[in-house]
C-alpha cells in the first residue's frame, strides 16, 4: 500500500516538473519571437532610414547640378550679350563711311537750313541730297587718303575729282557717275568744282563727339550685305541717336577705294 503511494506521489511530481518546463519553453519562445521581430523592425528602420538617405542625397546632388547647369547658361547667355561682335576686316572699313552719312542724315532730318533737299530719306535722284551728301562725306573721309588727294585750304577741303569719284561710288551705288548729276545752284556754297584744279571744294567742318557702331553685318552670300549701325553720342554713354540699316553690295572700284562696299539703299528706324 506504502509502496503504491509513493509511486503515484513520484508521477504527480513528474507531471509538475514536465509542465513547468513546458511554460518555461513557451515563455523563452515568446520571448525569442518578440526579439526577432523587434530585430526585423529595427533592420526594417535601418534600411528605410539608409532609404531616407540615399534618396535625399540624390534629391541634393540633383538639385545642385540643376543649379550648376542653370548658372553656366545665365554666365553664358550674360557673356554673348556683352561681347562685341566680331567684325572683318571689310567690315571694319566701313565705319568712316557709315559715319559721315549718319552724320549728315540724322543733321538734315533736324535742320531748319535743308529745306532745298526734297527727302530726308537717302533718295540717290535728289541731286541737292546727293551732292550734299557727297560733300559731307569728303570733309569726313578725306584725311583717309591725305594730300595730295585730300588738302585744307582756310576753311575749306580740296577733294580732288578722282577720290570724290570714289566717295559717289561708295555712296551712290545706282548712281556712281557723278559727272553725269549736276550740281545745284542751292548747294554751291556748300560745294562746287574748279576746272583749274580738277577738284572739288567743300566747307569744312566738326562733325562733333559722335561715333557710329556696326551691331551686326550680314553677308548674305549673294553679292548683297546688311549692317545695322547705331549713331550714339559717347557723351551720354553712347545714347544711340539713330539707328540705320544700310543695304551694301560690292563696290565696283573696291581695288582703287578703302571701301570695300558701296550703299545701294539706307534706312533709320
């Protein structure tokens, strides 16, 4: 009888030991899984924090070649709209030219004193415009030949028949012959011709601090060329008094002349 308790009383025992294992495995089980899963959502933040990352570095270095490229186009664009533009040298020749004419348009389109020229606008038939023209352009471009073509005398310039022959074809394309245009009574003052000399004498003058700009020339490969040309006073920071868009082709005497074109039409704007 003894004997049968103690044996049931040992498996009693031994039906507690197993069961307290048992809650003891469950509980290291559980606590194994929360540490795994608090591992995976701390591997889960890591990699979406390294995410966040990478992508605000990418975001960053986008942005900064945005700007980067954004600025070496404004440097760009700043640096083609300051610089000069870059002329040949025939087109370099013309800037007397251009500035004598400018000159004596923008003057008679002003002046009370030009009532006998029928147009302020560059007309070759008005021989009272031509002959003026003609006469301006001498005073102004002559010393580009100097003596004995071009001389002072008191006040007025001796342009000899040959280089103001030369100044009707760089003005005057149409209409280069100056022998055939008369000169008018209304201008005689202002020019006429000496058979002696076989020269012309015009008034001398100041043309005043004003210079012309070529701000683009255009070869339009067909004989035919554009240059626009602003009239400024250097005074005022080069205040552009008139703007001129001259129409040019090859001048006919260009191996006899410094310049290489001649004027077949002008306009201001």
């Amino acid at each position: 009888m003894k004997k049968r308790l103690l044996i049931s009383l040992l498996c009693a025992m031994m039906a507690i030991m197993l069961a307290a294992c048992a809650d003891k495995n469950v509980k290291t089980t559980d606590t194994e899984n929360i540490a795994d899963t608090e591992n995976v959502a701390d591997t889960e933040n890591v990699a979406d924090t390294e995410n966040i990352a990478d992508t605000e570095n990418i975001t960053g270095t986008e942005i900064i070649t945005d700007t980067v490229n954004a600025a070496d186009t404004v440097n760009t664009a700043d640096t083609e709209n300051v610089a000069e533009i870059e002329l040949t040298e025939e087109a370099k020749a013309m800037i007397p030219l251009f500035n004598a004419m400018n000159n004596f348009f923008v003057e008679i389109s002003n002046m009370q004193n030009w009532s006998d020229i029928a147009s302020v606008e560059y007309d070759p038939e008005d021989n009272v415009q031509y002959w003026s023209c003609l006469a301006r352009v001498g005073a102004m471009c002559g010393n580009l030949y100097g003596e004995p073509l071009f001389t002072q005398e008191d006040n007025q310039y001796k342009i000899g028949a040959d280089l103001m022959r030369d100044f009707a074809y760089a003005c005057f394309a149409g209409r280069n012959q100056l022998d055939t245009v008369p000169i008018p009574d209304s201008v005689d003052s202002t020019v006429y011709y000496d058979y002696d000399w076989d020269a012309y004498f015009v008034q001398a003058g100041d043309a005043g601090a004003v210079k012309t700009i070529i701000t683009s020339f255009t070869d339009n490969k067909d004989g035919t060329y554009v240059a626009e040309v602003d009239f400024v006073d250097p005074s005022e920071n080069d205040k552009v008094l008139q703007h001129f868009t001259y129409e040019l082709v090859d001048n006919e005497i260009a191996d006899m002349s410094v310049f290489p074109y001649a004027v077949k039409n002008l306009r201001r704007s």
